[in-house]
C-alpha cells in the first residue's frame, strides 16, 4: 500500500504538491467568496437605507430589484433568506427571532421544514463557518447571530462565541 501523496501523475509530478495546491486554491478562494458576501451585505444595507430615508423611487424598481427588495422578484431560498435577515438586522438575532421573522416575510419557506428552528440554527452555523456571520452571546447567555461587515476580521476558522450586550 502506498503513502498518502506518494504517488506520481505521468509527467512525474507527485501528486502530494497537487493535492497542497488544491488545498491552498481552495482555501484562497473560500476568504474571497466570504469577502465578497461581505460586501454584497453592505452594499445590499447602504441601498436599503437610501430607500428608506430617500424613498423607493429616489432609488428606483431596477436597483430595489437587483438586491432583492421588491416583491416582484423571484421567491428567496432559505439560506438567501437568513443571510437577508441579518443583513438587515441592526442587532444579532437568536435563531428564535431569525425563524419569526422568515415566518413573517415568507410562512411557506418554514412548511417544507419538519423542525424550522433547526434548519435555522443549521443554516446559520454554516454560514458561521463560512466566515459571512458570527456567534455572539447575549446579557442571557443566549447565543445571537450577527452579520459580519466588511470591516470585521474574520478568518477561514471554526466560529468563535464572543460577548454581546444590548448597550454594544
């Protein structure tokens, strides 16, 4: 039996440095996509806020389209759901809370769960993982979610717990 990475591709290459290449590509491009919905949540939060304070048509229908606020659009996932949930949010929110609010935006996405409160903690583990949100604990010491900014500093790690209070 061989050694893992001991074996050679035909031109000699052995396949242990491909397989480092891959895990670093990968790894790179994971970062970039965590930055890049990073950004989309700012973006997506600097236009939500222009239509409010200047009106929906100040920012006009295409644009209010195009980051997913009108009801024109197509129905959302889940996952794209919870991520525009706290995206939105000005605070972190339980699980509880992110569930109540899919339910009030879209009650059908929840039927087609058999426990919703679940795939809401899933879901918002995975994006903990993904870098795009993190956990924080509440006055109660209750976990919150939260998105993360593009100004945060999140690495490529498994999610960290940090304190939260209502008073910042």
């Amino acid at each position: 039996m061989q050694e893992p990475g001991s074996a050679r591709l035909p031109d000699g290459i052995h396949i242990d440095k491909v397989l480092e290449e891959m895990r670093r590509e990968f790894q790179s491009l994971m970062l970039q996509r965590a930055a890049v919905l990073r950004r989309i949540g700012t973006i997506k939060q600097i236009i939500n806020g222009l239509a409010n304070l200047l009106g929906e048509e100040v920012v006009g229908e295409g644009l209010l389209q195009l980051v997913g606020q009108r009801s024109g659009t197509r129905p959302r996932g889940f996952t794209r759901t919870c991520r525009l949930i706290l995206m939105e949010s000005k605070r972190p929110l339980m699980s509880q809370e992110v569930c109540q609010e899919i339910e009030r935006r879209n009650p059908t996405l929840l039927t087609r769960h058999k426990d919703p409160l679940a795939s809401v903690s899933t879901v918002l583990n995975r994006l903990a993982t993904y870098g795009e949100v993190r956990v924080v604990v509440n006055e109660r010491g209750r976990r919150a979610w939260e998105w993360v900014t593009e100004d945060s500093h999140v690495a490529l790690e498994p999610p960290k717990v940090q304190q939260w209070t209502a008073n910042g």
